[in-house]
C-alpha cells in the first residue's frame, strides 16, 4: 500500500476524532482569531464553563491546544502547527485520488478511442 493511503498514526487520529464534535470545531475556529479563557470560549455556547473545560481538555490531550498560567489565567493557544500536519495528511490524500482519476480518465479515453 502507498505510504500516503496509511493510517495516519495515533496522533492524527485522535485530532481527527476530536474535530469530530462540532464544539471542538468551533472552538478551533475560535482560538484562530487568538488565544482565551475557558470563560472567553464559553461565552457563545449555552454550555457550562466545565463542559467547555472537558472540550478543551480533549483539545488539548491531542495537541491541537495548549494551555499556559499567566498570574491568575490560563489562556488556551491553538496549535496551528498540529492543526497544519492535519492539512498536510489530507492534501496528500487528496493529491493520491486526483493522481488515480487522472489514470482512470486517460484509461477511459484511450479504451474509447479504440473502440
């Protein structure tokens, strides 16, 4: 099998899963305009400050999200290089399909033209 259509590792995988839930997403998209609190992330969402914790946590388990003290808050950061191996695993798949319906478009004329 090409090394492009392998599982993308434990790492990817659990990333993909976490983008799975739509709060997560929205949270990722959140954090790309800049770093917050849970109490900042929470502020859209008719959810608890400690359901946004566990979303973040799961975030953060897979390192799409870090979080660091500074005094009395611990701001979330969105890691854009994690969220950038994401992108790259999903182009190259998509370069590999692109690359196969090119050689099944050029089989399909050929086979035509030969008709």
């Amino acid at each position: 099998m090409p090394p492009s259509l392998v599982a993308p590792g434990p790492e990817l995988d659990s990333a993909f899963a976490a983008l799975g839930d739509p709060v997560r997403r929205a949270l990722v998209t959140r954090l790309a305009r800049g770093d917050a609190t849970v109490g900042e992330l929470a502020e859209p969402f008719d959810l608890t400050p400690q359901a946004i914790s566990h979303h973040v946590g799961v975030l953060r388990r897979c390192g799409l999200v870090e979080q660091r003290r500074e005094g009395t808050r611990r701001p979330c950061r969105l890691r854009v290089d994690q969220l950038a191996r994401l992108g790259t695993w999903i182009d190259e798949q998509r370069r590999v399909w692109d690359d196969r319906l090119e050689t099944l478009e050029r089989h399909l004329t050929e086979d035509g033209m030969a008709r």
